[in-house]
C-alpha cells in the first residue's frame, strides 16, 4: 500500500444520522470521514414511513450540513404500499429498507414476514427502488442466536432474488462468508455493503466492549476474512456502507448496551486501517489494494449500483496523519468513535 | 418439580472470594447460597502459588466466615515443583489450578506450555491433588475466539488425561456440547463443574450486557441444552462450581468490562430456576429433576471425588420466596448479582 491516496470523493451507502441534537453532532462529521454522499436510515422513533417524512427528515440533515448529498430510504412497514413506491419514486427516494421486527436499534415495527410486501416489492422492482435489507432473523432463544442470525437469513435474501429478479437489493453489513456466497449466488441485482469495522472486528472485540457491539456482530477471523477478500475482489459486487451508528456515551455503559459502531468522522480511515492489518495478518495481499479498487469500494461501485454521477471532488489520504478523537460532543451527547485515542490516517479534501 | 425441597447443605467447588474489601463483602454470601463448602480459586493478584500463602488465605477467610469450609488449589506456574506438590497434600491443600495465560480475570501468570508441567502432574497423581483446569486456549486473532477456545483446548484435557490416567482432573465451567463429550470420553478421574448461569445464558445474553459476560463465554442453544443434559444425566460425572466471579461495578462499565458473573449468593437458587425453564423449554424432562440428582449435582457429586465428607446440614429451598437484591455492597466495593432484581427461589438453613 502506499503511504498517500488521491481518490475521488467517497460515498457511504450505509448510515445513521439520527435525528435533533444527534444528528447536529454527527451530520458534519461525514465529510471528515472522506465521504460526500451519505444512505441515511430511517429508523428514526417513529421510523420514516412516509414520502412526507423522508423529505422533511432529509431538508433537516440539508440543513445541518448542505455540502453532503443525501439519499433516503423508506422505512418497510404495513403502512408502505406500491402507491406509496410510485410516490417514493417521484420525489427521488432511493431504496426501502427493511428491519426484521426486533432485531437492532429501533426495528421494533419492523417486518415478520416477507410475503405480505410482496405487491410493494413488485411495485419496487418497476419503479427501480432499492430494497435494503438488514439481513437477520430475530433471536428466538432456540435456534436463532447473534451469531447464525445473519446464515439464517440467506435463504430469504435467495428466494426475494428468485421472485424479484429486476428487483435491485443490497443484503447490508454483511459480517459472514456465507454472506458473501449467497450475494455471489445471486445476479447482478443483488449486492452487498461492508462496513469498515466489520473488516477488522472479531467476536472477541465485543466480549467486554460495547463500544465494539453492534449488529449484526462481528465474527470469527474466517468470516473476517471473507470479508475482505469479497471487498478487494469485488468488482462492484460489495461496497462500502460504514452503518456508522452513534450512540450517547450512556447508551453504552450498564447492562444492556445498544448495538451500533459509530465510525462517521474516520470512515475511509478506518478501511485503510483494516486492510494495512488485513496484509500484516496474511488475510490478503498489498498488491490486492489497489487504486482502482478503492475509488470502486469506497464510492465508485455503490454509485454506479444506485444510478448516482460520479464525484468531481477528490479526497487526499494519507498514512498516519492523525489521532482518533475521544469522543464528539453535541448538545446533551456524546458520541465515542471506533478505536477512539488511536492513530489513523486522514482525510483532506482538495 | 416440587415447590419444596429439602436437601443436604451445598458444596460450590468454584468460587472466586477476592481478597480484602470484596472477599469482606462475598464470603459472607456462600451461606446465603446454599453452600457450605468452598472451593476456591487462586487467582489473587498477585496469584497463590504457594502453601503458605494459600494457608494465609485460607484463613483470612476463615475469619470472615468460620461456617464454611474453604479448600484451596494453587495457582499452576512455574514456581510449583513436584515437592511444592508434597507440601501441599500435607498441608490439606485440595488441588492446583491451571490458567492458560491471559485467557481470563488474573491469568498473566498462567500456563503457556503444559510440557514443563509433567513432573508436577506426576506428582500431583502419585500424591492425590486434582488438577483444575480452565480449559481455554487464549484467543491468537486468527483461528481461536472465545467462540472455539474452549473446543480447541479439549485434546489437551485427552492427551493430559492419557498420560496421568490416575490424576484426577476437573475441566471447569464446561460450556459447550463438546466439553460435556470429551470429558464423558475420559475414564473416572476426569470430571466437569458446570456453572449455574451457563445452565441459563446464550451468547445474546452477554452481547452488549457485561454483567453477564465471562469466560468462558455462554455459547449456543444447543450447548446450553448439552449442559443441562450432562447435568441430569450425570451420576457424578458434572456437578455444580458456580465460577461466582465478582466484579466491582466500576469493572462493569466502560470498553472493557473485567469477565465474571456474580453468582454466589443465589447459588442453588439460580440453578433451580435455570432447571425450571429448561422444562418448560423443553431441553430436559420434569422427571429428570429427582431429588437425587439435586443432592448430588448441588453437593454429593462433588464431595465423592474431592472426598470430603457429606453434609450433616440441610437447607430447605422454596420457590418463589425471594427477590435477587440490587446488588452486593462493602467498604468501597458494589457488587451486582446475575438476575438483580428478578424473583428466585429461597434458601433456609434447618
């Protein structure tokens, strides 16, 4: 790898901004992470269900920083059907995206069953809206646990594909092997997003941490590596989507600690980061890490995948420039970053 | 099962009591549990890695708490010598404890290589000491996580079993289907404690909750109902070490929480409840909870293999009768119970 990249503006296909004093405290930070597009989810209390409500939501993130172009995202729920797709589709709203009721942050009016929402798939796969799925099936304290919730979910991602085959769907985060096979197994309307600490976390990271604890979680070296070596051979296949999740400082401490990395200010960083480490550990090669792939992985191929122009921006990122904040603070929160108090590289915008 | 039931006093052959303040604030709940005997772990800091200082300890916490029997097992380290282990049997010394290094709460003195230990193991065999093993191999960030440590540590336990067959061995706080089958694969000398949590916890139990994080850590559905199994199935083979593990709460919070769950004043009571809801989930039969299986796994069992003599006090344990306090306090520590604030069983002393 080389100790300097100049690549084109990246774009991060995968976050959470939140909303009020959060979102005033995070939303600036997405341009120091080196990205200039931002996928905003809309598990919002309540979610965003509606065209009204996406765009309201969206003016709210123009405001706080108008320099990053937002993508919306339809929160999936019995209130959503194919009219309301058309309309999503008039007023420029990307995708739909699909909690399973329970599962992470704000997901408890998600979905238990796919089948009802097979018309608004329909609908999505005409219109060209994305379906962006949080690809776990809810613990059940029998079969199901955090670790083979993502693997038990494949299935389902296979058989939308086989129903759907226009229908463009992003399986999101994906932390498995099994993951990767079954986005490979499916054609080219299907891909996946990679967030950058799932390309350096392991299990043992969140036993203890739950600054480290997100979902879905982090698993074993072989799921890592998976990981990185469907990210550096990809070819547009997976891209980045960071699922950067703030949470306050006291969300994290005490028994029962909410799931979510919040990795916005460093998100390139972070990835340069991880495959550096990824090359020492032997996971993958330095002549894996090349130009085209990153400009691909860190904005290019999730453009192209959504149909959005290229970047006349460029970001400058060199190798050890900088120290991992404490934390950033807002109004009543405050936020610890991934790896915060660590060196990493950074960011400049040209 | 009864509502009622009537039973020899308890032995919990695993305990962590800490020293100073918090053994101060923890000895005095062994009672509370249940138990009478106590088998304690040397993992102070700095750890107990000889006669004398396991005879101080043994009597400070004689001092706290003269109702109960304390029996103690060394710290495994290069510092224990086959005559070290002459002393020890003639001091009344029950075992000799191996940590793998850095696997757990004070482990940075214990084992790397178990080699340069033969001659003490021989020792040990000739003299009649138990070998307590934590039965990890530390997490190296490439093929072992705390997910297959334990498994990964199981042909150790074989091989150490193969060639001491007349060393009596505990593989303690089994927590996986596969610890239960390789010490059933072993001859008579080798045995299993299995903790009162890991008959409850899953992994999504201890994800994003440290106070019930440890190590090892809680496992799948299917291992938790290979636990349970083992116990009712046991005739001796398993039997109950609570691995109580108390933490101050400070230790709780924050990136990286210390491992250990706290469970020595509910002792009984915890495994009772955990007995009840693997019924009514259906890993094991309302007829498997006998009366017999009780006395032995909470007590019998392990008072045959460490040959102490059985129990001329009874406790009589009620359902429903109490509430898990908030937590524990002393001078300067706090302590939270597995389950603060849940209803469980209760505990007299006749």
């Amino acid at each position: 790898m080389k100790d300097t990249y100049t690549l084109p503006a990246a774009a991060d296909f995968h976050v959470h901004l939140r909303d009020g004093a959060m979102a005033e405290a995070v939303t600036p930070t997405i341009r120091q992470g080196g990205a200039e597009v931002a996928y905003v989810m809309p598990n919002l209390v309540p979610p965003v269900t509606t065209v009204a409500a996406a765009l309201a939501y969206k003016e709210r993130l123009q405001n706080i920083d108008p320099s990053v172009t937002y993508l919306m995202t339809l929160y999936l729920h019995e209130s959503i059907t194919p009219e309301v797709v058309k309309e999503a589709k008039k007023a420029g709203i990307s995708g739909i995206k699909s909690y399973p009721a329970g599962v992470t942050t704000n997901s408890s009016s998600g979905v238990i069953s796919y089948e009802p929402f097979f018309p608004v798939f329909k609908a999505m796969e005409e219109e060209g809206l994305v379906l962006n799925l949080h690809g776990e099936v809810p613990s059940d304290r029998k079969g199901i646990t955090v670790l083979n919730a993502e693997a038990s979910f494949l299935p389902t991602l296979q058989d939308l594909h086989r129903r759907f085959p226009k229908l463009r769907i992003v399986l999101e985060h994906c932390t498995t092997a099994d993951a990767v096979a079954a986005v490979r197994s499916c054609g080219d309307t299907v891909v996946g997003t990679i967030t950058a600490h799932h390309l350096s976390l392991l299990v043992d990271d969140w036993a203890g941490n739950a600054l480290c604890f997100c979902k879905p979680v982090a698993k074993t070296p072989a799921d890592r590596r998976g990981l990185l070596e469907a990210a550096v051979n990809s070819r547009g296949k997976f891209f980045l989507g960071t699922d950067s999740a703030p949470h306050d400082v006291s969300a994290k401490k005490g028994s029962k600690a909410a799931a979510g990395v919040f990795t916005q200010p460093y998100a390139c960083q972070y990835v340069l980061a991880a495959l550096e480490d990824a090359i020492e550990r032997g996971d993958i090669k330095d002549e894996d890490v090349t130009e085209e792939f990153l400009r691909g992985f860190l904005g290019e191929w999730g453009r192209k995948f959504y149909g959005i122009a290229e970047s006349n921006r460029k970001i400058v990122l060199k190798k050890g420039g900088e120290v991992i904040v404490e934390s950033i603070k807002g109004a009543g929160v405050e936020v610890i970053p991934f790896r915060s108090g660590e060196p990493t590289w950074s960011v400049e915008w040209q």
